[in-house]
C-alpha cells in the first residue's frame, strides 16, 4: 500500500516537473507564456581613473590666460554711480540710495 502511494507521488512529480512541460516554466502572475523575454542589462560603465599629475612634470603649454576684472575699485564705482545721480537729478538721499545699489552690480 505504500509502495504504491510511493510510486504515485513520485509519478505526479515526474510529470510535473519533466522537462518540456508547460508546468516546469514559471509564468509570473499576469505574465503570458506568449511574451518575449526581457532584453539583456545593458553593460556595466566603464570606470577610468582620472591622471594625477606628477609634482615634477612640466606644465601644460599654452598656459591659460587669466583676466583681471574691469570693475574697477569699490570708491570708484561709488564715485561714478553719484556723479550719474547728481547728473539725473535725484536729492541726496536718493543719491545714497543709488549709488549703493549701483556699485553692487
């Protein structure tokens, strides 16, 4: 009696998990057999570490050029933003005001 429980158990398992079958495929719910497959990941980055200049090394020619600012100092932006105030017209105060936000700029 057991044996032939045994040998039952063992025949529903074999046709179950057979090869070829469609039970041996997990079909995620709301899945299809019909679906493709998904598309491979893509590759993984590429990593470069960036070159460390060495302590000895000539530098890089042409060197950049670097330009100082045409600003100008702060009192003679002042100066120049209440001169243009006086020459429109505003009351000292007025002058303060905009000779302040003036030279800010």
């Amino acid at each position: 009696m057991i044996a032939i429980r045994l040998a039952v158990i063992i025949g529903v398992a074999y046709v179950l998990l057979a090869p070829g079958t469609a039970a041996a495929q997990l079909i995620p719910p709301g899945g299809s057999q019909f679906n493709p497959p998904p598309p491979a990941p893509p590759p993984p980055p590429k990593i470069e570490v960036p070159a460390i200049p060495k302590m000895d090394a000539p530098l890089p020619l042409p060197l950049p050029q670097v330009q100082g600012s045409q600003r100008g100092s702060f009192g003679d932006r002042i100066s120049k933003c209440l001169d243009d105030a006086a020459a429109g017209g505003l009351r000292p105060g007025e002058r303060a005001a905009y000779s302040r936000s003036c030279a800010n700029q």
